[in-house]
C-alpha cells in the first residue's frame, strides 16, 4: 500500500510542475490588427534572473493560436522538461505564414518573423540571439517553419516542419486560400517563388539546424519525400524522419516532443 501511494505521490507531482500560459494579443503595424497568442512559460520562470531559449510553434490550415495549446496540453510538462519558452502565434486560418504581394491585409511573415519576436523579446525573460531561436510548425505551420527559418536565418538559429504543406506550387484547391495570398494559381513562377522548394536554394551562409518529419500515411508526405530529397541533393545538413501516422493530432502530438528535444539539444551545443 505505501509503495502505491509513493507512485500515485511522484506521478501527480510530475502533472504539478508544469508550465504556465499566458495568452496575449500582438498587434502588427504592418496589417494594423491585433492577434492573440499563447506563450507557454517553464514553471522555472518565476525566477527573474533566469533567461530562456524560445521555440516558435505555428499552426496549420484552418486553425488558430490557442490550437497547440488545447489539443497538446502536454506542452506546459514540455516547456518544463526542455526548459523553453513556446511561443503560438496566430497566422489566420489561411495566412500561410508569408507575405502577399496582393493583399496588404496578409503580411504574415512580416508579423511572425518581426512583430511577434519583438513583442516575446521586449515582454518575456527570453535569450535574445538566433542560437537560442527556433520555429516549426504542423501542415501549412510547417511549410511556415521551414520558409521563415530559411528567410530569417539571422534571427532562427533553428527551424522544422511537421506534416508540411511544403510545395505550394500544387496546393491549388481553393479551399486552401493561397490563391488570395498569391493570386490566380495560373501564375506558377509566382507559387514556385514562395515555396521552401525555392527558397531552399538560397541556403543561408550562417548554418540553420533544420528536423522534419511526417507520417507514413499523411496524404502530403511526398511533399516532405521532395524537400527531404531536394535538400540531400544541395547537401544540406538536416534530420529527417517518417514514422507511422496520419495529418492529425495523433501524430502531432506525439512529434512536437521529438522536435522540441532536437531544439533543445541544438540549444545546449550553441551555449
């Protein structure tokens, strides 16, 4: 009987140290709107002199900021365990985390790359330099990880993808609402140009760490096979990995921890 108590002691004490959640409103001067957020503290972050590495953790297609936080609630436990600060912006169901040359209204890279960091790092205990930086993300919240990192890899240190959307060039459906970022689908250099299939090529000069994964039986994963074997082609360092699953939660669930290990094993050789 007392060893039972012992046991049920240690496991509600591992579910009491846990992160807390603030959830914030970020406005952007360049779409001149507001956004909530969600940032996720380590329990340890009472302790004022203490600094954190922050990751950026992007949602995909249809969803918003407080997605991650409802449906992996596990990412308090993590911030604790990897001693991070995760940060969930908003990128509007369809913002595609870029910036449209035909709607001023959509400026999404400008407001996650820019706008958000600079409120995280004027309001938060976070460590202000790109090796203590990170961003991924699910679905279209990856093609947004990748994109960004390799755009602002002056800024991310680090940067993944989970389940991405990765080609933009063949998600012309409307449902996905590229179209009133990009404009007609017809204009494939336009697509092309806005896509990491593009935009690896410019691999930046300072080394990003870079981890992508998806599932074996997601319906995008040869989008991650192409960029996987596009990167491997241009001898770009990066982890990759399948493991069974589909585009849901499931999955998700079960990848932002490995992703958040790599992180903050990138973290700990950059100190």
């Amino acid at each position: 009987m007392r060893s039972a108590l012992i046991v049920v002691f240690v496991v509600a004490l591992q579910y009491c140290i846990a992160g807390t959640v603030d959830t914030v409103s970020i406005y952007s001067n360049t779409m001149q709107v507001s956004y909530k957020c969600v940032v996720v503290k380590p329990d340890s972050y009472s302790n004022k002199e203490k600094k954190f590495e922050t990751v950026y953790l992007l949602h995909g297609h249809g969803g918003k900021f407080s997605n991650w936080i409802s449906l992996v609630p596990q990412l308090k436990k993590y911030a604790d365990d990897y001693q991070l600060i995760i940060v969930c912006p908003d990128g509007k169901i369809a913002g595609w985390y870029i910036n449209s040359p035909i709607a001023d209204s959509m400026q999404f890279e400008t407001y996650i790359a820019n706008e958000v960091p600079a409120f995280i790092d004027a309001n938060y205990n976070s460590i202000k330099g790109r090796n203590a930086r990170a961003i991924t993300g699910l679905s279209m919240g990856g093609h947004g990880g990748l994109y960004l990192g390799f755009r602002h890899a002056g800024f991310f240190g680090a940067c993944g993808s989970m389940s991405g959307a990765l080609m933009l060039e063949y998600i012309t459906d409307k449902r996905y609402g590229i179209e009133k970022i990009l404009g007609d689908s017809s204009n494939r250099q336009r697509y092309s140009d806005y896509s990491i299939m593009k935009e690896m090529e410019n691999y930046p000069k300072d080394s990003i760490a870079i981890i992508m994964d998806c599932g074996t039986e997601d319906f995008v994963i040869e989008m991650s096979r192409a960029v996987h074997k596009k990167m491997s082609i241009l001898k770009i360092p990066h982890d990759y990995t399948e493991r069974p699953g589909k585009h849901d939660w499931k999955y998700w669930s079960n990848a932002v921890q490995f992703q958040l290990l790599y992180f903050r094993n990138f973290f700990d050789r950059k100190k």
